[in-house]
C-alpha cells in the first residue's frame, strides 16, 4: 500500500515537474506571439502579454514591406535546405565508410573525428576566415552553406545507426555483383531513415539559425540571412539609435516569421527523431 502510493506520489511530481518545464518554453513562444498580433500601441506596454487587447496584423505588414524581408528569407532557405543536404549526405557517406571491417586506418580515423568534437568552434574562427577570405568566398552564400559542412557528431550517429544493419546481408549483395555505391544507397540508406531524420533536423535547426558565420562572412545586405536581418532591425530599433524605430510588434513578427519553419518540419520527422536519438545513443 505504502509502496504504491509512493508510486503515484513519484508520477505526480514527475508529471508537476515536466509541466512546469514545458510553461517556461511555452509560455514566451505564446507572449511573443501574442505580441505579434497586436496594434503597435498595446504592444508597448509593460508586462507579460497573454492575450492581444488590440487584434492587428500590422507586424508582419510592417515587416514584410519596410524590411524587405523576402531576400533574406529566401537566402535562409537557400543556405539551410543546400547546406544540410549536403551535410547529412556527406554525414552518411563518411558512416558507412567507418562501419567497413576491412577498412585500414579505422581507429585513426575516429581519433580524429573525435578530436575536432573537442575543439571549440570560437578558437578556428579568425582561421575560417582568413580561408573564406583566400578563397574569395567572403559576402556569398557559398560560405554559410561550406561552414559547418560535416560534423563528427553527425558522423558517428550516422555510423551508429549503419552498425545495426547485418555486414552478412551487405556481403551477400556484393557477391551477387553490387559495387559499394549500390550497396550504400539500395541498403543501408533505406534503412537508416530514422538516423537521416535525426541528422537533419539537428542540421536544419542550427542552419536556419545560423548567426556567427553570417555576422563573419556577410556584409553586402543583399546576401544577408534571416538572422542578420532581424538582428539590423533591433539595433535599428536601440532607442540611442538613429535609424528606423520598429515597434515590439514589429520585432515579435520577425521571431514568429522565423520560427514558423521549425514549427512545421518538426511534427513531419518528430517520430523518426525520437527514435534515432534513442538508437543513436545506445549503439557503440
């Protein structure tokens, strides 16, 4: 009796602990959307809004006009949707290379993939760009798209996951002929859904927001990213500035028009997601 209420006490406060965690993500999400919809006037007032007292769209009109922000929306998609394809594509290839037994080299191999997981991104910053600037790539969306193009994180989920598909089955398809490639993209491609799905979400999340590397590359305006956009429109908006002032309204519809794609993907690969962050962390 003592045991099961403790039980029940137990999935309470689980339950008390976890909604209290989801309030503190959902509700600044729903104040800034809230924000959003409201008149330039209600959204200047102090507090936690949770609800508009003056319905209006003016926010995102506001933005959309003024700011001019179909360029950087379309650079974004461009950088986040090339970048990633490529990116999980060469995450796969590099896994299914490491989970080859005859491979030479192998655990030379991983040392170093393990080696630039340890290494912060800030201390190969200035080296980054002395290299984009050699290359000529400085101001274009080539370099946003070639930064961050493989990881060793998404190397090794990608090879976790091929571990779980039988060598005896790709060695099967390779005495009836199959070259590698065949083998690579008929076989463990399809079977590896899940670790693709993970893969690109985590890729398409850090893509789409992608700051440091724009502020470094970018400063043609034309080029510029959501993210630089927004962030010109909120120094803009500094009250020591002298450029355009944009209400709050205004500024919460830049997040929410920014927020929206990540919104939509994720209910699409959120079943694959869970399950290549369950298989993925406890393959070897």
């Amino acid at each position: 009796m003592v045991g099961k209420w403790k039980e029940q006490t137990g999935r309470w406060l689980n339950i008390a602990i976890l909604l209290a965690v989801a309030l503190t993500m959902i509700i600044p999400i729903w104040s800034t959307f809230v924000i959003s919809i409201s008149s330039g006037i209600s959204s200047m007032q102090r507090g936690l809004n949770l609800w508009p007292t003056a319905f209006s769209l003016e926010g995102y009109a506001t933005i959309w006009s003024q700011m001019d922000l179909w360029r950087p929306f379309l650079n974004n998609v461009y950088v986040t949707v090339v970048g990633t394809f490529f990116h999980v594509f060469l995450a796969s290839m590099a896994g299914f290379v490491l989970v080859q037994r005859d491979l030479p080299g192998k655990k030379w191999m991983m040392s170093l993939i393990l080696l630039t997981m340890v290494i912060p991104s800030e201390a190969i910053m200035i080296p980054l760009y002395i290299v984009n600037k050699d290359l000529g790539l400085l101001n274009t969306l080539t370099s946003l798209i070639l930064s961050g193009l493989i990881s060793g994180f998404s190397i090794l989920l990608m090879r976790n996951f091929f571990f779980s598909v039988s060598y005896e089955i790709a060695e099967s398809a390779r005495m009836d002929g199959a070259g590698d490639w065949t083998i690579f993209t008929k076989l463990y491609l399809p079977l590896a859904k899940p670790g693709i799905a993970t893969v690109m979400l985590f890729e398409f999340v850090s893509r789409w927001n992608q700051f440091t590397p724009a502020l470094l590359y970018l400063t043609d305006q034309n080029k510029f990213t959501l993210q630089l956009a927004l962030q010109s429109m909120v120094i803009a908006s500094d009250a020591t500035s002298s450029g355009t002032f944009f209400t709050p309204n205004v500024r919460m519809a830049g997040i929410m028009i920014a927020l929206i794609p990540l919104l939509i993907i994720y209910p699409f690969v959120q079943k694959y997601f869970v399950k290549g962050i369950m298989v993925g962390a406890t393959k070897e």
